[in-house]
C-alpha cells in the first residue's frame, strides 16, 4: 500500500525554544540526577529506574534496574566510557514485552535514538518506559579508559565542565551535532514524536543547575511529579548548545571529505579490513543488530566443505575466515540507514579498525539519500518498510516529481 | 631419534621451500598457512594453491589471527578434504582441531599436518600498538635461545604443551640452534617421510627435547603457577569473578573466537536465557536491582562448563576481549583443573574419548555409591 | 549421502535429440557421485513414457528423480504425479528444462550438449537437498459473504445461489436496491429499474439458501480463503453483534457521487434550478420537472464531466443517462431548448452512437467545452463555456443538470482496511489485474465487483458479479477441502526477534505475529510463496519452502562452475 512519508530534513538544530525546569546542581551533576531520581522514586513517579552504575571495587560500569534507592549511591549518570550501547540494554530488558513496573531509563542521545530505531523494529516495548536523555559531551575510548582510568575520568570530566580537550574523545564523538535534543527545524515535533520524554541538559549553565525539558505527555508527568514546572526557555542553554551543535558539524563535514578519500575504491576500502579477525564483536556491540542469528553466521552463508578447494584455486589463495569483506558489506546493507553513529563498534574491534567512522561515514550518506535521520522522529517509518512514490527518480521510470530520467535515458548517459 | 629434512635456509624460508615444492610437485593440492596481508604487518591464515602466492607466506609469523584448528574443522566439516593439503599450525590449533574432530567438527584424512616446537605469538593488540614489529628480531632470538619474552601472550608464556601432539611434522623453532641457517623439519610419520622424497633439503636425524626444551618447560610451567596464583577458590572465589567480569560487555567476543565453541547458535544466545517482564519484576522485588543484561557471569560460567575440558589455552578469548578480562587465564586455570581430574589432556590423543561422554564405573566413588 | 537418483532424458520427439548428443549427456551424468541411474526415453509425457517412469523409479528404488525435459510449465505436475504413483514423494523431482532453454537455442551441438549435462548437473545438486512436501488439506466453508444490496450483489447472490451453500447479503441500507433503485428508465431499453431488476430482488428473497439481511453493517472481518468469520452489527448498534462463518466474501458497496454543492449552493442555499443527476431523476419520477419559477422549464442545460478534469477519470455512465433525459425533455415538450455540454462524449457499446444520433435529430444541441462556468441570474441560470480559440459564450437556462463525476463509495476506505485491500490513485477498490483479472483481489476469497471498483455501468457490473461467482463456484466446492500451496515460506520460531519486518512486506497479509510467543507466523492457507519474506529478513530467520539457500545455492554454484 502506499505512503507518502514525511520527509525529515537533516537540520535538526533546536531553532524552536524548549522550555524546561530548573534544579539545583551546586554539589555536582552526579549528585543531582541521584537527587531527583530518589525524589521520583521515593515519591513514586516511577517504580523503577535504569541507568549505569559503577561497580564497586572495580573501574566498570554496568547498566542496572533498580528500585531500592540505597543504590543509587553508586549512579553514574553518564559514565566517562560507553559499555554497552544503552539502546541495547533497553532491549534486552524489554523485547519480550512491557516492563511491569513503570522505570525511568536514562541514556545518551546516541543511546536514546538507538531505542527508538529499536523500537520501530518491535525489538523494544516503550510502555511504561520514560526515557530520559542528557546532554552529551561525547565519550573517551574504552581502551583508552582500560589503561589509564583516571585520567581518563579526570579528562572527561574537564569536558563535563565545558573546559575539556576534544581530542580525549572518540573520532565519532568529535563529529557527532547530535548531542542534545533532536528536533526537526520547521513547525516543531509531532505529538507523539519525540525520541525521549525528558531531556537533563547542564551546557552553559556552569555547573549551578540542571534543565529539565519535558517533551512528551509522560516527560510533564515526570517533571509534575517532581513538582518543578517547565516554563521558560533558557537562552543560556540554547546558545551553549548551538556553538558546540555548529562545530561539530564542521568537524563532521571535514571528516566526511577527508574520511571519504580514505575509503574510496575498493582496494582502499578493503584494506581497511586487512587486520579484520571476523570475531564479529562490531556487530554484537552495535544496537541496531537485533537478530537471533545473525545472517552472516547462519547457514546461508556457510561454504560447503567440497568447495573450499575449489574457491581456493580460483584466485591462488582462500583467506580464512571466509567472506571476512562480505560480513561487514552485508552488516552495512542491513543496518547502515538505522546507524546512529555511537560508535560502540569500534570501541569492540580488537584488532583497531576505524569501524565505527567507517559505518558512520556511510549511514550518513545512505540516510540522506532516504531523506531519514535514525531515532529522532518515533514516528517516521524505516526507509526500506516505507513505500514513497517519488523516491529514487534517477533509477525510476519518471516519477511524479517529474524530475527522473527514463532508464533508457539513465543508460545513455552511462 | 626421528628422521629430519635439514634445509639449509633461514627456518622461515626453509620451510617455505618445502611448501612450495609439495606445490609445485602436486603432492598436495593447497597449503593453509600465514600469508601477510599489508605492509604494517597484518596476516590471515590463507589456503594457497598456487605457488607463486607461496612468496607472500609468513608460515612462522608469531600472530594467531584465529585459532587454525577452527579454520581446518570449518574446510572439513562435512567430509575430509577431497585433495591432500599441508597446513602449518601451532600446537594449541591442532590440539583444538583433535579436540572439533572428537565432536564430528572435521576430518583429518588427507591433511598433512605441520606443527611447531612453539615459541609463542605476540597479542593482538602488539599489531596496533607497535609491539609486533619493534619486537620481531627479539622474538627469534628468545625463541632460539629457549627464553620467554615479555610480550608474548600471557597463555604462551605458561603454556607446557609447546611440542605438538601426533603431528605429521614437527618445524624446529624452540631451542633450536641458527634459526637464520638451518631449517629442521621432524618428519614424525610415514606420510611426512614420504612427502619429504625429493623435497629440498638433506635427510639428517635430530632431537627435538633439547636440554634448553626441558630448561624452558620448566620455565613455562612456573610462569603457569604464577598466572593462576590469584585465581584461587579460597581468596579469589566467587565475588573475585565477579569483579573480574565487571566490565563483560557480553558481546560473547570470546565464545565467537573460541575454536572449542562450534554451536551454530550458542545457548546463551538463544531464547532459552531470555528473560521474560515477570522475571524482572521477580528480581526487583528480592533484591532491589539487577544488572542488565541479566546473566553476565552466569554466560561464562555456563561457557565453561560447555568446553573448559577441552580448552587448548591458545589465548584468543583474551586477545578478542574489548575490556582486557583475563578469560583465557581463568578458563585455562579450570582447563588445567579438570585435566588433571579426568587425566586427560585436550588434544593429547585422537582416540582419546571425551571425559564427560566416557562413563567410568570407577570413576568419582566418594560420591554417592 | 545415500541418495539414488534417476536421471531420465526425454528426446521429446526428434527434438532434443536433433540438437544434443544425448548419449554423451547420459554417459556424464551417470557417474556423478549418488546417481543410480541415467537412462533416455523417446517421449516421458507420453502414456507410454509415464508408465515407464513409474516402473523404473519402483524398480531402481530411487530416493530422488530427475528429468530433463521440456519446460516446468508444461509437464512439471505430470512428472510429479507419476512420482506419487512409484512412491516417491513428487517434491524429491527436479525438472531441467533442456529443451526450450537448451536444444531450442544453441545452434551449435557442442555448446547444447555442454549446457545441457551442466543443467543437469545443477539439477542434480539441487535435488540432492530437496526436502519431502506434504500437501495439507483444510477444511473450508463453501458459504458466502455478499456486502451490499445493489445490483450487483444481487447478481452475485443468484450466480451463487442453489450450489449447495449458504449465502449471506448484508445492506446496510434498509432497502435492497443501492442506487439503480434511485433512477428511473434505464437506458436503451427505458424499462424502469423496478421493472427491471424488482424481480431479481423478489428471487433473491424467495430463496432459500439466501439470507438477506438489511439494515446493518460489517464491523470486523478475520482469517482466509475458506475460514472468514465476520462479524456485523444493525446500524450504529454494537450491542447485536452476530458472528458470520464464510469461506469468501463479495464486496459489492457501489459508489457515491461526487457533491455538487460548489456548483448547485450559494451561501448556503440551493439553488431549485440547478439540480444533480440523482434530483432530476426524482424530478422526473414525480413528474415534476420544473424551473425556479415552478414552470416547466423552456431551456435546460445538461452540464456532463462535472469533477471530471479534477479527478483525473470519466465516469462512464453519465452521457448516456444524459442523452436519456434530453430524449426525456424533448419527449415531454418537443419546444424545449435541450442543451449538452461536454468535455468529451462516451459513447461505448454497440447501441450508444446510434441513440446519440438521433438525440441530434431531435434538436439536441451537443456543444464541446472544457469546464463551463455556471452562475445563477435572477430565475434563470447563466452557462459560460468556450467556443475554441480562446473565445468563449454564455447562455441563460431555466434549469441545469449537473452530471456528477462518480466516487467511492463511502465504505470504500473502511472495508479496505478491514480486508487489507489494496486502493488505487482513485481511492477505489484496486482488482489484481485491471486487463487479466478483474474481480480479484490480493486477498484470496475476496472479490470485488461492480462500481465499488470503479465507474461501471449495469451490463458491466452483471457480467463482474457473474465472474466472481464464477471464481467462488470453482474454488469452494462444498465436501472439497483446500489444498493450499505448498511451497509456502516458514519461520524458524528460534531465530525470529519478532521485529516485523516481514509483515510489512507480505502483499497478500499472510503473516500474523503472535503476541504470546513474540514471533512472526505464516499462514499457509494463504500465502503465496513469492518470498518477498524470506529477502526481508535480516537474519534469514523466515525460510522459502522448496526454495532454501541449500538448493539454490548449489545449483547456482554448478551452473558457475
């Protein structure tokens, strides 16, 4: 049946005012997150909540669902590292169904758009959830973080303070724009569209408090709930964000061109795989990757063993483990338009490849050619499960839009 | 004292040689060995047939990219391999191919089988930082001189099983004088003696358990100790694991590497440990908080269980671990444990029966009768 | 590896064997490891050639048969037939077609043989991995659902009635009839629509295997070809919901008319002297044809195309009716100045032309113009149309019919929802195929006739409900259970994380998803095998029955090897 899809635009800065709450944050971010988290739990706003906490005795961080709020002395809002991609977690906790308790989960925007492109692929169950983003100042590389731990937290913490080195983060992080609350420019969200219920930001406020911008009807309950009231946009705040959402897309501009010739052709791009080992870790970190089994290790693509000879004398050799180029090509023909560039791919790779800007670089590209920004819209269908008649134009007997070519016409300029 | 094919090249190009010859003489159809991939030192296990791509063999490069006895149980997993082929292994990666073919994994007819008296491989990891290419020329001279290096992996530095079992033919690289003159290939069976006529070289005899060999074990066997000293029931236990396994991202990095882990689709991953809303809510309810995914340690605990007495210790678990857990150290430990429990050595003996398949009247008496 | 297969060669006649070197074929393929046997036959179709088959597959004790032969299409189920007769089961066949797609297009007999022993080879390898197929039977309800009462579900329910079923006629209205009941002559005969199809209806009432029920709506409709249960409920009443149990429905809801109030209203009044179609009929079956002064009317224009250029369609119909009611006027006061005006005149069947032609006898006026203007004038009606050139003209009339563009009917939408029924541009019912197969839908056991597809006119609509019926009648034969098709997808409940992909795809709505087990489900009654599933799955989860990677895979690879 078909549908005429909304296109999203790729400008997503915040150019209509949020308005949000205020809370006090003197005595830390940490401390304040745990403040309010304790007061809607105490108060029952939520029966439960999901975030990273530390370990103790350990430098880990591990996602939790708690509801005794004794543990919550060990929050870590937003951990110097990303574990597990918080999507993930989500879905793990909820792809049999809805969560029983009502739970608060807090995630980074990368996060929080990965639960959403989750959830339009049924493999999370928002009933119940409250999902909670924050500002995001990017993360440090985990191995990184496993060998020198606390300077790693000593230097994520500068740019938790806005007075960081950049360079401390991971390369996606340095070009991601899309750090704090998504929003497409002209006319606003739709009801019912927005990725989370409430964004936490803190940049440009200097420590003093954070801002709570509730943004769907279960985002005002919470904040009601806490007793706050969101009624002011906070300039401060706004101007924060766009220098910091504006430099980024210079340096993501950048990255795409010099990236680009990087991997162009495909001598090059393969050889950015010549230390792949296929121990599949990219695809087991990444959210997007849902399924059971993935494809790429099931039957289908198992070589029957009378033909390895047969494959080897073709070209001289046969590397092993077979189809080590194939995996990461299919990987990226199944989930590049839902890839929200969190990089925890490449935190995986044991073997160092640039996978998570490799993966970015072209989801960027493959998106727009959609018109698709993954996990802002709730509402925005999957480019391949929604049918668009105007789409595609130069490959498409002539479209609607009037501006296609005949194939005929497409091959003689071939 | 086994007959040897002396070659007098580097061992290295020596036995490049070989290869080539049982190439281009047809005697084998294909050879599965190291082969670089770029010039900063990357390599894959390939299978060669034609024997120019010979020239771009590293067959004793110290990196296992994977474990080759995975590789060999995946070319031969329906049949034996149709065409007699040579594949240079490590002692861990045959010992893990015996161990697959005792589980219908692979077939070993048609292959000749070349090992290695093993000075070990570098870590992963020595690819990106720098290590592997700094530290090449030191890794030969210790492995002539019998020494452990410090950058080897942590496995290979406590690893006693350094000589291969049953191998067709066994590449003198351990203790072995002038590893940039002379290559020595063990010829242990009568296939290896027979593909050895008119190979390049001289037919001499040689011993493999040199003095520095029996020095070294030693050696390997109190680095061992020392590896698992940490790891003990008593201290270490239960919230030790737990604190090791803090950081698990699950990623099962560590079951995908493993060659003993053949499921197609492993329990853990299946919808068998999925937990149902209830099963949360039953969690919430008795102990106020539970980590997400539910099941970390419970996966490698279960893990362990499924495979530990077949465990080779090669080490790939730690190498492929994005947040550096020892899991080759903890699952060796258990390995070793259990070695000694059944008597049995992973990969010792093809016909050798799995402990845990193999019913013993006598066998565990002090429980129940 | 245990097989024993059969390799036959028909000759098909002079044919094959003209071509390729069939004896050289039968020596290659003998010795392919598994092959039992490889033997030639003059013509395998034939009585002769399908008894020896039969023999040989028994005697040989195959495991799998294959046949090279002539094209799938041709005698694919024959061969399979002969298989269940020697105790083979017929999935453990392969057909290789090396007659049209090998003998028939290499002109060189070296290069025919060489692909035929290669297509042979990959059939060989493919029907190494071929699985047993077992049909299924399910038990199917021969009843019928028809929604609407009009003409044309009226002429489905007598196509229907009296073949051993139940029929069910659901109206919404409180009269059978629909909208033909509404007009008065009907065009060429001039009978009435009562005169005409009153004694339809009184038949369809008389019978007995025909349950008319009127006044109510269809609320709710579940399952597949010959398990529907439906559910209806009397207008605007949830509280008398009645289950019916179906094996197929006939959509028969007709159409409305496009709303001429932008034409015929002016601030909020109507205006009395320029009516629609269906008012004029009513005029005229009150005898009361009349301008705004209550007076006969001295000029009428007849205004056809109305939301024509706008909807992008002609409507069929309306010329003809149009040409009717200028006879109509003439007929009444032959002084009547009778004015058409068209955008482009229909004029289809056989009599059409001729009735067109002797309206112009009569002193009709039929004046070409793209969409004239009307304006109403103190008791008179300005008409302003274009003469060409750019030029244009205006009339004054006493009254003005308007010949509204035709519509979906108001039901159209909600049904398609309800039956996952796909619409066109137009918002119509949309048949499979417009030329090959216009009753049909993708839903198996629902069709659609009549204008709830689209403008129709009455002839059209008798002979559409004629075809479905036709289609039910031999599809839902009362004691004959369903054998659905086999080679249906499945989906391996282990590896499937319920994200739906799949049912987004599936045109023909035959995978459901099971809540409690969170996983996609395919209905094997209704799917159709085309596998757009089985390429939407990223995990390869959904499999294609007689279609698995094992066997494409492997005849794909002989071929390239």
């Amino acid at each position: 049946m078909k549908e005429k899809g909304k296109p999203a635009t790729q400008d997503i800065s915040p150019k209509n005012s949020f308005m949000s709450a205020s809370y006090p944050a003197g005595d830390g971010f940490a401390k304040a997150i745990r403040a309010v988290l304790t007061k809607a739990l105490d108060d029952q706003v939520f029966e439960a909540v999901m975030m990273p906490l530390k370990v103790p005795k350990t430098e880990a961080f591990a996602w939790t669902l708690l509801d005794d709020t004794k543990l919550l002395e060990h929050a870590s809002p937003l951990p110097p590292v990303m574990t597990i991609q918080g999507g993930k977690a989500l879905s793990e906790l909820t792809k049999h169904g809805e969560l029983i308790e009502r739970t608060a989960v807090l995630l980074r925007p990368c996060e929080t758009r990965a639960a959403v492109e989750l959830f339009k692929l049924k493999q999370i169950n928002l009933e119940n959830i409250t999902l909670i983003s924050i500002d995001c100042p990017g993360a440090v590389p985990l191995s990184d973080y496993l060998s020198d731990p606390e300077n790693q937290a000593r230097k994520f913490q500068d740019l938790m303070e806005e007075n960081g080195d950049e360079d401390a983060l991971r390369p996606v992080c340095r070009i991601c724009d899309k750090f704090s609350i998504p929003a497409p420019a002209e006319g606003g969200m739709e009801e019912g569209g927005h990725a989370a219920d409430v964004h936490i930001g803190f940049l440009g406020q200097k420590g003093k408090r954070l801002l709570l911008f509730p943004l769907t009807e279960k985002g005002r309950t919470l904040v009601e709930g806490l007793g706050l009231k969101a009624e002011s946009p906070e300039n401060s705040w706004e101007t924060a964000v766009q220098t910091m959402t504006d430099a980024r897309r210079k340096n993501r501009q950048a990255f795409n061109k010099d990236f680009l010739s990087r991997i162009s052709g495909p001598d090059p791009f393969s050889e950015m795989f010549d230390a792949c080992i296929n121990c599949h870790n990219c695809m087991r970190a990444c959210p997007i990757c849902y399924c059971q089994q993935c494809y790429y290790d099931s039957e289908a693509i198992r070589l029957p063993s009378e033909n390895y000879l047969e494959r080897a004398k073709k070209r001289g050799g046969l590397r092993f483990p077979l189809d080590t180029l194939l995996f990461h090509l299919g990987r990226m023909s199944h989930m590049v338009l839902s890839c929200v560039s969190c990089g925890a791919c490449e935190d995986a790779c044991p073997a160092s490849i640039p996978v998570g800007q490799i993966f970015s670089l072209v989801g960027d590209q493959t998106q727009s050619s959609f018109e698709y920004v993954p996990g802002i819209n709730r509402l925005q269908p999957l480019p391949l499960q929604a049918f668009r008649e105007d789409e595609f134009c130069e490959v498409e007997i002539p479209c609607e839009c009037g501006e296609g070519q005949a194939p005929s016409e497409v091959n003689k300029n071939a | 004292m086994p007959s040897v094919l002396n070659i007098k090249k580097g061992v290295e190009e020596g036995l490049r040689l070989f290869l080539e010859s049982l190439l281009r003489e047809k005697k084998v159809a294909g050879v599965f060995t190291l082969r670089k991939t770029n010039d900063e030192g990357a390599a894959a296990y390939t299978l060669i047939t034609d024997p120019e791509h010979m020239q771009q063999a590293v067959p004793l490069y110290p990196l296992m990219p994977m474990n080759a006895g995975k590789a060999l149980s995946s070319h031969t997993l329906g049949s034996a391999s149709e065409a007699p082929l040579a594949a240079i292994v490590r002692p861990c990666e045959m010992r893990a191919f015996t161990e697959l073919i005792k589980r219908e994994q692979g077939h070993r007819d048609n292959l000749l089988l070349i090992s290695v008296s093993c000075a070990g491989v570098f870590p992963l990891s020595s690819l990106s930082n720098g290590t592997l290419s700094q530290e090449l020329p030191d890794y030969w001279e210790s492995a002539q001189n019998a020494e452990i290096p410090a950058f080897l992996r942590p496995t290979c530095a406590a690893c006693e099983h350094f000589l291969p079992f049953q191998a067709d033919i066994t590449v003198g690289v351990l203790g072995q004088k002038e590893l940039n003159k002379e290559c020595n290939l063990f010829l242990n069976t009568t296939k290896a003696e027979e593909m050895a006529e008119g190979a390049p070289g001289s037919i001499t005899s040689g011993e493999l358990e040199t003095p520095e060999i029996q020095a070294v074990r030693k050696e390997r066997m109190a680095e061992r100790r020392k590896l698992f000293e940490p790891f003990t029931a008593q201290d270490y236990g239960l919230s030790g694991l737990v604190q090791t396994f803090a950081p698990c991202l699950s990623c099962h990095g560590c079951s995908t590497i493993c060659p003993i882990c053949y499921c197609t689709l492993c329990d853990f991953d299946s919808k068998t440990h999925e937990y149902q809303p209830t099963s949360y809510s039953i969690e919430l309810d008795q102990k106020g908080g539970m980590r997400i995914p539910p099941g970390t340690l419970f996966f490698h605990t279960g893990r362990m269980v499924h495979m530990a007495v077949s465990c080779v210790n090669c080490g790939m678990c730690s190498d492929v671990c994005p947040v550096n857990i020892p899991v080759a150290t903890i699952f060796s430990k258990v390995g070793d444990a259990l070695a000694e429990e059944f008597e049995y050595v992973a990969g010792r003996d093809a016909e050798e029966e799995l402990p845990l398949g193999t019913y013993k009247a006598d066998e565990y008496s002090d429980i129940g009768e | 590896m245990n097989e024993k297969i059969g390799v036959y060669v028909c000759e098909c006649g002079p044919n094959i064997p003209d071509r390729i070197d069939i004896d050289k074929v039968l020596a290659e393929v003998s010795v392919i490891d598994g092959v039992k046997t490889a033997k030639k036959f003059g013509l395998l179709c034939s009585p002769d050639g399908k008894n020896f088959l039969e023999e040989d597959i028994k005697k040989e004790e195959l495991t799998h048969a294959v046949i090279a032969a002539c094209s799938p299409r041709d005698h694919e189920q024959t061969f399979m037939t002969v298989a269940v007769k020697a105790g083979l089961n017929p999935y453990l066949t392969q057909l290789v077609n090396i007659r049209e797609q090998c003998a028939w297009i290499y002109s060189d007999k070296q290069e025919a043989t060489r692909m035929a022993i290669k297509s042979i080879r990959a059939g060989i390898s493919r029907v190494k991995h071929h699985l047993s197929l077992t049909k299924k039977e399910l038990e199917m309800n021969p009843d019928v659902l028809v929604i609407g009462g009009g003409v044309a579900g009226v002429e489905a329910c007598l196509s229907l009635a009296g073949t051993g079923r139940r029929i069910y006629l659901v109206e919404k209205a409180e009269e059978l009839g629909g909208t033909v009941s509404k007009l008065g002559a009907l065009i060429p005969h001039q009978g009435t629509a009562v005169d005409l199809f009153g004694e339809k209806i009184d038949r369809v009432r008389a019978q007995d295997d025909i349950e008319v029920i009127t006044g109510h709506d269809v609320t709710s409709a579940r399952g597949f070809l010959g398990n529907f249960e439906i559910e209806i409920e009397p207008q605007g009443d949830s509280s008398e919901i009645r289950n019916l149990q179906v094996g197929a429905v006939v959509i028969a809801t007709g159409f409305g008319l496009l709303s001429s109030e932008h034409l015929d209203t002016n601030n909020g009044e109507k205006n009395p002297n320029i009516v629609s179609a269906l008012e004029f009929e009513s005029m005229l079956a009150q005898n009361a044809v009349v301008g705004k002064d209550g007076k006969p009317p001295r000029s009428v224009a007849l205004i056809h195309c109305v939301g024509r250029a706008e909807l992008g369609y002609c409507s069929k119909v309306c010329c003809l009716y149009m040409i009717k009611y200028a006879h109509h006027l003439k007929s009444m006061d032959a002084s009547t100045k009778v004015t058409s005006f068209y955008t482009d005149l229909c004029l289809p069947d056989k009599s059409d032309q001729a009735y067109y032609d002797e309206a112009v006898k009569q002193g009709i006026r039929f004046l070409r113009s793209d969409a004239p203007s009307i304006q109403s004038a103190e008791g008179q009606v300005t008409v302003e149309y274009s003469t060409g050139g750019g030029k244009s003209a205006s009339e004054k009339f006493d009254l003005v019919v308007l010949a509204p563009a035709m519509v979906p009917g108001e039901d159209t939408a909600r049904l398609a929802d309800m039956f996952n029924l796909p619409l066109d541009d137009t918002g119509f019912f949309k048949e499979i195929h417009m030329m090959l197969d216009p009753v049909a839908t993708p839903i198996e056991g629902v069709f659609v006739t009549g204008c709830a597809m689209g403008p129709r006119n009455i002839p059209e609509t008798i002979t559409q409900s004629q075809a479905a019926a036709g289609k039910i009648l031999g599809s839902l034969i009362p004691g004959r259970k369903l054998e659905p098709e086999v080679k249906v997808s499945e989906v391996r409940a282990d590896f499937c994380t319920g994200c739906q992909t799949c049912l987004t795809v599936c045109f023909y709505a035959a995978i459901s998803f099971d809540e409690s087990r969170g996983i996609s489900v395919v209905n094997e009654a209704i799917c159709r095998g085309c596998g757009s599933c089985v390429g939407s799955c990223p995990s390869g989860a959904i499999r294609a029955k007689h279609f698995t990677y094992p066997q494409i895979y492997r005849e794909v690879l002989e071929i390239l090897s």
